[in-house]
C-alpha cells in the first residue's frame, strides 16, 4: 500500500469515525422504513417478520431465522452468499462493481470478519447487485450474475475489486469482465460470454437496483444486520462493533 493511499485511507477513518453515529441512524430509518412500505403488501406480517416467497431451502430454515426482513434469503443454494445458512445473523451487503469504496471495503475488511464471523459460524453474508454509476455498473451486475451461475461470484468480485483503482470509478468494458470472469477460474468462459448478453440476468440486476432504492439504500456500500444499518467502507473496528451488536441481539 503506498503512502498516499495509507493517508487517504486515514482521512477515510477519521471522518467516518465522526460521523459512525449519523450514518447508522439515517441508515436504519432510510433502510426500514422502505421495509415497512414493503410489507404494508403482505397483510398480517410485520416488517421485520416478513419473508421472502417460499422455497424447498427457505421452508427448511430454523426458528431462530424467522424474524429475517424480507430481504433476507437464507437459501442454501445461493451463489450470492457465504456462510452457515443458520448463521445467528444475516449481514446483507448491497454493492456496485464500479464503487471504490465498496473496493476498499472489499480488500480492507471483508476477508477480516469472513476469518472471524463468518468461517466461525456467528455470521453469513448476502450480497445484492446494484448498478448506482451508469451502465458500466449495470454490465458489471450482469457479469457478476453470469459468474455466480457457475458457482464463481465471490471469486469474480473479489477479482473486479483488487484491480479497482485508487480512485474514482473503475472502466469495466465487455472485455475486462471476461478477463476478470477468466481470472477468477470461471470454468466455461464461452458460457459466461454468452450469458453477459443474457436478458433475464439483466433483469435481475435492474431488479435489484430498483428494490435496493425502494428499501431507501441509495448509496454503497449498505450493509443490515438485524435490525441495524451501517452505511459506507467504516474502518474495521466499527464492522466488529456492529455486528457484535447485531449477534447480542440475536441471543
């Protein structure tokens, strides 16, 4: 790491330090009260009770899991996600490709708490694609969902990430992602081509951008975890507080 970005990265720090308090709260009254408008169409559900439609995996989840928002999935088959399926807490992710500080949060945090909560089973993590920086963002959504069909979404964004620049917004062209999609061991890369043209997988992420706007997440990174909200790439320290918080409550 050089020594500006060392810097930048300590500036970072003090100023989401001042302000951890103000981001949490707006992110907890912008996040939840889109989830009350939510399930305001699921009569007889509250907002943090309400679930996602049934599915063989959903059906089969414990107790403990029952009091998920809605956009929890907790679906064992889930090429978006990492962690035990009965983890205690769910921490929900939502992410742009060409966001750098979803970047810094990516080399600089996550494989910390994937070491100490997610591997130790205290914690499973989902992720949602957005596309907030143009239609570069919305192609890379694609991508990612074209890897996660072969089992390699983790891989592939973990890819995308380490090469985002120190700076501003990466350029992700068609052919950059299929270089990432190659280097992140994507087994059939002629499959993964013709899936980046794949309307249903553009669907989807569009999608998820729309519902992650309707739920009030309009800047990444987001993350919930039970029923708290944290908003940017805080430093590490801030992480481990928030989702301690988070398991406290679950027991």
């Amino acid at each position: 790491m050089t020594s500006s970005t060392k810097a930048s990265l300590q500036v970072m720090e003090a100023k989401y330090r001042r302000s951890r308090r103000l981001n949490v709260v707006l992110g907890v009254i912008a996040a939840f009260l889109g989830v009350v408008v939510a399930a305001q169409s699921l009569p007889g559900q509250s907002p943090t009770s309400a679930s996602t439609p049934s599915t063989s995996a959903s059906s089969e989840r414990s107790e403990e899991a029952t009091d998920d928002p809605v956009f929890v999935r907790r679906d064992a088959d889930d090429p978006m996600a990492i962690g035990d399926i009965d983890a205690p807490v769910v921490l929900t992710q939502w992410t742009d490709l060409r966001c750098p500080y979803c970047a810094v949060f990516s080399r600089d945090t996550l494989p910390t708490l994937i070491k100490e909560y997610v591997d130790t089973g205290k914690v499973r993590i989902e992720f949602h694609d957005v596309a907030f920086f143009g239609e570069q963002s919305e192609d890379a959504a694609v991508a990612a969902g074209a890897a996660a069909k072969q089992g390699k979404f983790m891989e592939f964004v973990t890819a995308v990430y380490d090469a985002a620049p120190e700076r501003g917004h990466p350029d992700l062209p068609r052919e950059k992602l299929i270089a990432f999609a190659k280097k992140a061991g994507v087994p059939d890369i002629d499959r993964y081509a013709a899936d980046l043209d794949d309307p249903k997988l553009r669907a989807a992420g569009q999608e998820s951008t729309r519902s992650a706007q309707q739920l009030g997440v309009n800047s990444v990174p987001f993350f919930v975890a039970g029923t708290t909200a944290l908003s940017g790439a805080q430093p590490l320290g801030a992480f481990r507080e928030f989702l301690d918080t988070a398991l406290a409550q679950a027991e």
